[in-house]
C-alpha cells in the first residue's frame, strides 16, 4: 500500500458523451501507479467528475494526460449544461489523503498546472490552498463569468492566468488547478419522518447556523442590524454545512451534512453533536451513512474516539477499530458497509498480488520450506520481529483491562498503539524484503548499458527494507522491557517470550545487511550500513538481556 497517497477529482465538461469520457478515463489508467475510483456522469449538468488515487509523481502524470485528453476531445463552443464552468477541465483539485501534507500537496498542484500549460497548452489559474493570491482562492471568484465571459476577463491584467500562455481558447476554455481537504459528504439518520425537525437539528450544529429570531412565539420576527441585515446565530461546529431533508427510499429523515475540513470536525465529532442535538429535541439519532469512500484514518480516529469514552486500551488492529467506528456510527444501518470498497487505502489495494501476510501460518510456513528462493530469512526475521511486537502489545491491552488498574489504562494503551503500529509495519515489511529480492532479480535483466545502476540501486533497497526490521524490532524490545516492568505478573513470560523474538528478528536482519551489502560497489555507503547493523545488534543484545534477567528476577 501506498505510503503517500493523494486524490485527484478533475470534473470535465461532457456528460452525456460516455465515448468521449472513456477516451478521458482511458488516458487516467494508462498511468501505472494510478487507481480510478469513480466516473459519475450528470446529463443535466453536462459534467462528469472523476476520482482517482494514487502516490503523487503518477496522479500528476495521469491528470497531465487527462486534461491533454480533454482539450482533443471537448469543444466549449457548444457546451450547454446547469453546472458553472469556465474549461473543458474545468477544475482539477488534488487532495491529500496520507503521507502527504497540505503544504505538499500546494506545491504538487502547482507542478501540475506548470505541466498542462507547458506540454498541453492549457491555461489556468490556482485555487484554495495552492491560489497565488487571496482573491482568487474561492473557486466562484475564479469562474464568475463562466466561459461565455472569459474572453473579456483574460483581457483584464487583473486576470492573467497563472500558467498557459494565458490566451483565450474558444475550444478549451481554460481550467482551475488547486489544493483542498478531503470532504466528506454525511448523513445522519433520524426517528422521525419531520424535515422540519432535522432541519432544526441542522442549523443547530451547520456553522452558519440560523437566522435569529425575536422571542416572542407569535410574530418570531427576523432580528436585524443597524444595517438592516440579518443576524445569524452560529451553529456549534466549524467546517460544517448541513441541512435536513426526507428520504422517500427509507422512510426517514436526515441531516445531510459536509464536513469541509475533517481536521476541524471530524465525522464522529459531529456524528456525536447530531445526537446531542436531537435528544434536546425528543429526537434519536438511529445510526448514519457516509457518501461514497473515505480515508482510512476517517475511521479510525472514530474507533480510537469511542473506545477512548469507554477507558478502553486503543492499542487494537486497525481493522478492529474500523469495525469499532461502523458499529459506533451506525454506519451500516441503511445499507452494508464494506470497508474493502469505502476506505481508500483498502480499495486500491492491488488484490491480485497474494502477499505472504495474507496466508496462513501453515502456507507461510510451507511456503518458506519450499524451493522458492523468497520468502527467505529476511521475512521470517520481520515475521518473527512482528510477533514479539504484537506479544508486547498483548501484555499492555491486557494490563489496560485488569480490574484495579483503571487509572493507569491510559498508560498501557500509549504503550499497546506502539506496540501496534511497530508490529503493523513489520508485518508490512515480510513482503517488502521478498519484493526487495525480487528487484535484485529483475536488475540483473536489464539490458548492459544500465544493469550496473540498477543492481546498485536494487541492492541498496535490499539493505534498507532489513535495516527497518532492525530498528523496528529493537523499538518492539522497548515495549517488552516496559510491559516486563510494569504489566500484568501473569503476562511475564509473555514479554519474555516477545523480548527473545525482537531479539531474533534483530539478528536475523542483521544477517540480510551484511549478504546483500557483499554486493554493493560504493564502499562509503557499505561502511556505513554495515555499522548501523552492528549498532543496532549490540543494542538489542543489551536490552534483550536486560528484559530476561528482569523477568527471571520476577519468577
């Protein structure tokens, strides 16, 4: 999976030729690296907004392509449609959705229009995070006046574009490259068919909140400034806009709601204000649905936010919070909730590839033992690394839980998340070593004139991939000494048993350092590895014993 993943939601300007948008389409997936998400085409708007994923170098080569696409394909001259716009791409935002920050993604969208001007000829302005000026950071600035105005509006040096050469395009138009936060489109479900009701609920927590009102129950007039404009009371979130509305097709009310900035509020923030809210108006919140896909950490930070109400160590498997969240949320009340096809991350995951994790311990096993080359030592090391991760981790959700002990769950839950997290990696890191031999293998391939480079680079990437077995495994030993110190006396041998595995993993990827750096031709770059591994070895030999000795002194 992805380690840096962004989000790019280009919304094209034909909606009713599916010819035209499957060329458009064609050209996303012909980049490797890239997942397409969703095509939803709208007749009347004569628009279609397309989704894909992926790490960011790929999604900006797909969305260059894309929009290469478009500008051969979509003629703005005879476009008609209800939706605003001003270009045949007429928007392309890229979202950050992991491992990249708002910051990066400015600087990648702005990458991306220098591309499109350059090698397509595009013209465009930036909007939201990646505008050049304030002004031009609302996207209905940047497009008031559409494309019949266009014209005009590039004359106006106010209105130079920021990339392209910045001419008028009657065939193309030209189009807005920005950077924006994940939104997420959330309803709530309610026990009662009133969209009068949820629509109180709405205003109640909408930022924008509701028009004020006099007291008195009989006129309610509008209260006005000394301007004669309306005041509106604030509603309870930030980031949020929501109104309420029936829904034939369930025989409910809902509030609709748009988290612009889950970072303000997140869904289980104001799933939890929803329900807050309609008990004060004698009404219950039966459970909620998010539309289309979410980020993983959406979910889990709602799993780790109930499980923190109930004084419950967070230190559980990711798919375990996830399950956590659904529950919590409701989130399959109306129709089944698949985490495989709503979380990102785990719906670009390329299923086709069989990854050792996924077998049983058996096939693992039997797997090792066959004469395939991989897996080999190194991924039995992180396997092994990861198990002396996750026995840590059990001592210390298992200490979180023992009677008596409530006002020190917290301290054993810090301890159960790095816990998971390192035997999370580790576990990630038994198919990276066999994918790291396989580049060897692949490198040695190449054609004469590269071979050389890429066996170095691929050898280097063999050295790293056990490199972080070793500093994983070592972080493991941590958690073990502390869980032999402080958790639960009957789960001693448990840390033991997790303390002597860490160790293991440690030295065993120590040995995949020293075979693979034999290969390498840079001697500097081979000290240096080979130093870190002694390094890291002479540490875990300490704090491995330091652990076994702790315990026996226990026993």
């Amino acid at each position: 999976m992805p380690t840096r993943l962004i989000e790019c939601v280009p919304n094209f300007s034909e909606g009713r030729d599916l010819a035209v948008i499957k060329e458009i389409t064609n050209a996303i997936e012909s980049v490797e690296g890239v997942t397409l998400l969703d095509v939803d085409p709208g007749k009347a708007t004569n628009r279609t907004v397309v989704t894909f994923v992926g790490e960011p170098e790929p999604v900006i080569e797909a969305a260059v392509r894309a929009g290469r696409r478009a500008k051969e394909l979509i003629d703005m001259r005879s476009h008609k449609g209800e939706h605003p716009r001003f270009g045949a791409l007429d928007v392309c935002p890229l979202v950050p959705i992991a491992g990249v920050t708002m910051a990066e993604a400015t600087a990648y969208a702005r990458e991306l229009g220098e591309r499109l001007g350059a090698e397509a000829g595009i013209s465009g302005y930036f909007y939201e995070a990646a505008a050049t000026r304030p002004e031009r950071k609302n996207l209905a600035t940047v497009r008031a006046g559409e494309y019949e105005g266009l014209h005009q509006k590039l004359s106006d040096p106010n209105w130079r574009t920021d990339f392209g050469p910045g001419t008028f395009d009657p065939g193309f138009g030209v189009t807005a490259v920005g950077a924006r936060k994940f939104l997420i489109a959330y309803n709530v479900n309610l026990n009662t068919t009133s969209t009068r009701r949820a629509n109180a609920i709405a205003f109640d927590i909408r930022e924008k909140g509701r028009v004020k009102r006099e007291p008195d129950p009989v006129s309610g007039k509008v209260v006005r400034d000394e301007k004669g404009q309306e005041v509106w009371v604030p509603g309870s979130l930030k980031a949020v806009k929501a109104i309420g509305w029936f829904i034939e097709e369930y025989g409910i009310a809902q509030i609709s709601i748009n988290l612009t900035d889950i970072d303000i509020t997140p869904v289980h923030v104001a799933f939890d204000e929803c329900v807050q809210k309609a008990a004060t108006r004698g009404v219950r919140v039966t459970g909620s649905e998010v539309v289309g896909m979410v980020p993983l950490r959406v979910l889990i930070e709602a799993g780790e936010h109930y499980l923190r109400l109930q004084g419950r160590s967070l230190g559980v498997p990711h798919a375990e919070l996830v399950k956590i969240a659904v529950k919590s949320m409701g989130l399959a009340e109306l129709t089944p909730f698949d985490p495989e096809k709503r979380v990102i991350e785990y719906a670009i995951r390329d299923k086709s590839k069989k990854r050792l994790i996924d077998r049983t311990l058996v096939g693992f096993t039997h797997e090792t033992a066959s004469e395939s080359p991989a897996p080999g030592g190194g991924s039995v090391a992180a396997a092994v690394g990861a198990l002396g991760a996750a026995l840590g981790t059990m001592v210390a959700n298992l200490s979180s839980h023992k009677p008596g002990w409530d006002a020190h769950w917290e301290e054993f839950s810090a301890t159960a998340v790095q816990g998971r997290d390192l035997h999370e990696r580790l576990l990630a890191l038994v198919d990276e070593d066999t994918a790291a031999f396989t580049a060897i293998m692949e490198a040695w391939k190449a054609p004469m004139d590269v071979r050389q480079a890429r066996i170095e680079a691929a050898t280097v990437g063999a050295i790293e991939v056990p490199l972080a077995v070793m500093r994983d495994a070592l972080a493991a030993l941590d958690v073990c000494r502390l869980m032999a110190e402080t958790g639960m006396d009957a789960s001693l041998s448990d840390a033991a048993v997790g303390a002597l595995c860490a160790r293991t993993a440690v030295r065993g990827a120590g040995f995949n350092v020293r075979i693979n750096a034999k290969g390498l031709t840079d001697a500097t770059r081979k000290a240096a590895f080979l130093a870190e591994a002694d390094r890291l070895e002479a540490e875990a030999a300490a704090r491995e014993e330091a652990v076994v000795a702790l315990v026996h002194g226990k026993l």
